[in-house]
C-alpha cells in the first residue's frame, strides 16, 4: 500500500509541474517577447504622437521638427458641463470665483481649437480626449461632442485614470458614455487607461462588453510591456504612452521632445505611420474572444495502512483555474 500511495503522489506531483508549466508557457512566451521589444521609441520606423493638455507649453516649429512625430491628441472636455450663471450662488462660489473659471473655460476652449487648426496645418493626425468623471455620461458625452467637435478623420478617446468611482467615471457609465458616441457619430472613442485598470477590465469582460472591446491607449511607464500582452481582448495597443513627468526629469528622459518641458506625454505606435493613420478614427470595435474554460478539478484519493489494523485516507484535490493576467512573479513594480 504504501508503495501504491508513494506512486500516486508522484503522478500528483508531475501532473502539478505540467500545469506549472503549461500556466507559465505564455508568461515565458511574453518574457522573450519583451526583450525583442524594448524600448520601442528607439526605432525609427515607429512613429510617435504628442498628447497634452491646456497648461502644457509647447514650441510647435520645434516640435514639429522632429518628423516622428505623427500626431497630436488633446484635452478637450472634463466631466459634466459647467453651468456659468454668475447672477447668484454657483454651487457655492463666489461671483468672482465664477467669471474666473468661466475666463478659463473660455481661454481653454479656443487654446484647444487654435492647438487643432495648428497641428492639422502641420500634416498631424489630430484627437481629442474627455476626462471621464462621476456624473451622468450620456451628459458627458454631449459636452465632449459640443466641445471638441470631432471631424471623421479625427480620433475620440474616453480617459478614464483609474477605479475610484468618486473621483472619476465609473466602469458601467464609461460603457454607457462609449455607446452614446457611437450613436452620435457612428464611431468607438478609444479607452485611454493605465494598467491596472485595463487589467480589472480584461479579466472581468463579460462585464464589460464595450469597454473591453475598445482599442486600448495604454499607459505604463516602462522599458517593455510585451509581458503585459494579450490582454482579453486586447492583442495589442492602440498607442502606448511610455513618458511623462512620472519618468522624465532633468537628468533622465525616455525620450525628449524639443520645444516642451518635461511634463510633456509621449506615445509610441505599435507599428509605422501608415498602420497607425489606417486605425487612427476607424472607430470600430475589436474582435471578441471566448471566455476562459469553467474550473476543471482534479481529485486523487488513496489508503495507506501500516499492517497493524491502523489505516490513513489519503485525498488529494487540486484545481485548475484562470490564472491571474499578472503571476506574482511578473507582478506591477
């Protein structure tokens, strides 16, 4: 008996490995991918886009004399509109407190169409993006078409900076707000996140049909993210924003764009100009991919005795689930 248990253990054992090893295939996969794929903003053939919003500073002769730069996205609205009666209370603000976001509201507005009129006299891809926030998304969708006036060849983005419903737009209402731009104009925005978040999106997909099915403007801040890919639905990026102010300082920079400060966002294509201007405005959504398989259980179950009328049950069960998009191993850093 004993020598039957002991052979049970060991198919346990090797049946373990063999799903160790199955599990972490594409992880080992990803890991020789990033490494052919590092640093990608180094190679020239990628092209690169600019996006910014109203108090970044830019120099455009010398922004654009870098001829990688193909593109040009900026902010255009943030959250639900503002409603500018000065005649009394404003939510509790002052008159003065009043006309002075109105001023900037104003100045903000024709920095935007005046960046747009710039940048396309320029031969830039041009788009706009809204700052999703709490509050009714059918709402906010109108108050980005109305501000940023998209033409068809210009792309939408949906910015959604994290999970916090009370700082920014829920989920469910990102869905709803995608939808509402589809209805208005015949075409997806792009979702705009960081990591963890389209992580939380991809592996809880059936959730979010839309959301999930939306080319992805990835933002993360390092030197691959090959590891990090596919991702439910997503095979690749839309665009990767890889620079910032969170990793580019005086003394080190992923890569510098004259005639702008630090602050400035950079993002790299995942391919040339030609791919990036053909899935520019296209608005469409991706392919679905089929769930992950239900649970599958596997259950061993032995005797072992000792010869003097005193027996062991022995039960084994392991399970074979959906593994987490992140191993501990390759966890956020």
């Amino acid at each position: 008996m004993t020598t039957r248990c002991t052979s049970l253990s060991q198919q346990l054992i090797a049946l373990f490995a063999a799903l160790v090893v199955i599990a972490l295939a594409p992880h080992l996969a990803r890991g020789a991918e990033g490494k052919r794929d590092m640093a990608p903003w180094r190679k020239a053939e990628r092209a690169l886009v600019i996006d910014a919003y109203e108090l970044n500073m830019i120099d455009w002769e010398a922004m654009t004399a870098d001829k990688r730069i193909a593109g040009f996205i900026s902010k255009a609205s943030d959250g639900l509109p503002e409603v500018f009666d000065c005649s009394g209370e404003h939510k509790g603000d002052t008159v003065n407190h009043c006309r002075t976001m109105w001023r900037k509201y104003a100045v903000s507005r024709e920095l935007f169409q005046t960046r747009r009129m710039v940048a396309r006299a320029k031969g830039l891809l041009w788009g706009a993006y809204h700052l999703g926030r709490p509050g009714n998304p059918v709402d906010q969708a109108n108050h980005f078409l109305d501000y940023a006036q998209p033409r068809a060849d210009e792309a939408m983005v949906l910015d959604i900076e994290g999970l916090d419903s009370t700082q920014f737009m829920s989920l469910e209402d990102a869905g709803i707000f995608a939808g509402h731009i589809k209805t208005r104009t015949g075409r997806y925005p792009v979702l705009y996140t960081n990591h963890v978040t389209a992580r939380f999106i991809a592996e809880n997909r059936a959730r979010y049909p839309i959301l999930s099915r939306l080319p992805l403007w990835y933002a993360r801040y390092r030197p691959s993210i090959a590891e990090a890919f596919p991702m439910g639905n997503w095979d690749r990026t839309w665009l990767w924003q890889f620079s910032s102010d969170a990793n580019c300082g005086r003394q080190r920079c992923p890569y510098r764009v004259a005639g702008t400060l630090s602050d400035i966002d950079v993002n790299v294509a995942p391919g040339t100009l030609d791919a990036l201007k053909a899935d520019w405005a296209k608005g469409d959504l991706l392919p679905e991919k089929p769930l992950p398989p239900p649970v599958l259980l596997v259950s061993a179950r032995g005797m072992a005795g000792s010869g003097a009328g005193v027996a062991l049950d022995l039960t084994t069960t392991a399970s074979i689930a959906r593994l987490p998009m992140t191993l501990p191993l390759l966890a956020e850093r």
